[in-house]
C-alpha cells in the first residue's frame, strides 16, 4: 500500500464517487482542477522523510472523500471544488514521495468514475456506489492504522540497519 500508483488511484476513485453526487455540469471543472493542482503538486520535490506524512494524509482524503457519499442532499458545487483541490494536493504529494509520471497516468483515469457513478446516481441506484465507497474507507482506515501502530514484520526494512 506505499506503492505509487494504488494510494493515489484509490483516492482519486474515492473522489470520483463523491462527485458522482454532485450536479452533472460540475464533473468537467471539477475533474479540471484536479488535474492541475494535483500535476502542479506532483512536480514539487518532497524529501523522503515526509513519506509517512503524506500516506497518512492520503488515507484520510480516501475517507473523507468516500463518505461524502453519504451526505444528505448529495455533494455540492463548493464541497465538489474543495474535494478536487484536497484530492489534487494528496494525490500529487504520493505521486512526487513514492512514483513516478507512470503512476500518475495509472492512477488519474480512476476519477472518471464519476461518468457511470452519475448515472447511477441518476437511475436511482446509487447504492453501488455507496457500497464501494465503504470498501474504500475501509481499506483507508486499514492502511492509516497499519502505518501508525508498530512496525510490522515485512512491512519496514527492520533488518537493514
């Protein structure tokens, strides 16, 4: 779960089916500025001691961003523009610590969920979505604990000292 593209592509899926909720003429702009802020982040050099900051701050986005899902009345314009720059500045930040312009690439296409989710959301089966987007806050919450409790065997170089 430190690879490059996965966190990144979960979190930007998570923000897709948030999106999914908001009004259909703001998936455009939205999917707009994360695509610039998140470019604009990734190319910032970030040194390697913020790695565990950063993960940590993408699984909470995941989170954030899954449960919006959730909220009643669905996803506004301005929470819809505030998720995409969130989702923009950790997605970028885990792209510049842990990947590569190949794990952008990878990992971007999962916010266009928000096509087939949208319709879902309009064809009143928007159940899968939430569904899915429990699956992701739990996965973000299995890998935010895994990384703040002691290391595990496998998981840190332990060894390599």
């Amino acid at each position: 779960m430190r690879g490059g593209a996965l966190p990144p592509a979960l979190l930007f899926a998570a923000f897709g089916f948030a999106l999914s909720f908001a009004p259909r003429r703001w998936f455009a702009p939205c999917l707009i500025i994360l695509l610039i802020v998140s470019i604009g982040v990734g190319r910032v050099r970030i040194g390697a001691n913020w790695q565990d900051p950063i993960f940590l701050g993408c699984w909470v986005s995941v989170i954030a961003a899954a449960a919006c899902v959730h909220w009643p009345g669905g996803v506004g314009p301005r929470l819809a523009v505030v998720l995409a720059i969130n989702t923009g500045i950790w997605g970028g930040a885990v792209i510049a610590v842990a990947g590569g312009s190949l794990d952008f690439v990878k990992s971007l296409p999962c916010a266009l969920v928000c096509l087939p989710g949208g319709w879902l959301v309009a064809t009143r089966r928007q159940i899968v979505i939430k569904v899915l987007s429990s699956w992701l806050i739990a996965v973000a919450l299995l890998a935010s604990t895994l990384q703040i409790t002691t290391p595990t065997p496998g998981y840190v170089p332990d060894h390599m000292d």
